[in-house]
C-alpha cells in the first residue's frame, strides 16, 4: 500500500501542476482559440507582382535562386467568424511532376478569411530550376477564431 502512494502521489502532483499551468495559459491567451479548417478552390498561379519577383530560397544551408509564384483563389469559410493567420498547406509540382518544394507541406500564410467565400492571394517562392507551369494540388488552409501572432 505504502508503494502505491509513493507513485500516486507524485503523480497527482503532476496533474495538478500541469492543471494549473493549463489554466494561467488561457487566462493569458483570452478566449479559446477554435481551428478551423478552410477550404480553397479556383486556384490559379502567376508571375508575381514586381516588388516581390526576386528572391532565394535556401535549402541545407544553400541559398539558391528562386522564381516567385502569385497563387489566388477562393477561401471558403464555415463559420460566421473571421479565420486569422490561416497557415496554408498544399503539395506543389513543377511541369515534369516533380516536387517544386520537397519535403514542406505548408507552403504560405492567408491573414484574414472573413466568413463564407473570399478572394485571397499569396506569394510562393520555388528554386528557379523548377519548369513552370506550376502545378497546385490538396491545397487546404487552417486558421484560428482569433488573432495568434502579435
């Protein structure tokens, strides 16, 4: 019996601890922050605009040039909330079917997805060596009920 409390007790401990951990972390954080999945269609890829056309992309410590891609779509949102900092994911190929970014699922970040369905628009920067046209599949976005970056 006297070794069964000296295991329980460290361990209620624990849960107590981390209980309250739990707890100033929401009390710090606001509301409880909702994910929600968004979905995104009528996706199309571009030049970039001007301003933001050169670039690198490093790779095991290589920085190696880069072309920028302009992709826009539509984001449709369920809720009646507006989604912030929707981290977006996505598998991308060049011309010969080859992965344009191998080994990275996330791919850019949408700011705001008001509710129901949106314009949005954003840069995507491949090494320059990928044969364009780009091709663009299982594209999906995950955002939260309130801001998360500051």
């Amino acid at each position: 019996m006297l070794e069964v409390m000296f295991v329980v007790i460290p361990v209620l401990r624990w849960l107590i601890l981390w209980a309250a951990a739990v707890v100033v972390w929401c009390s710090q954080t606001g509301t409880a922050q909702a994910l929600t999945e968004v979905r995104l269609s009528q996706l199309t890829v571009g030049d970039c605009p001007a301003a933001l056309a050169d670039g690198a992309v490093t790779s095991g410590g290589n920085t190696l040039p880069a072309r920028c891609y302009w992709v826009t779509g539509q984001a449709e949102n369920p809720t009646n909330k507006t989604v912030y900092d929707a981290d977006v994911f996505g598998r991308v190929y060049d011309a010969n079917g080859e992965p344009a970014l191998p080994k990275r699922g996330r791919v850019g970040t949408i700011e705001q997805i008001p509710p129901g369905v949106s314009e949005f628009h954003l840069p995507l920067m491949v090494p320059a060596e990928q044969s364009p046209p780009l091709q663009l599949s299982q594209f999906k976005a995950m955002g939260f009920s309130a801001k998360v970056r500051r």
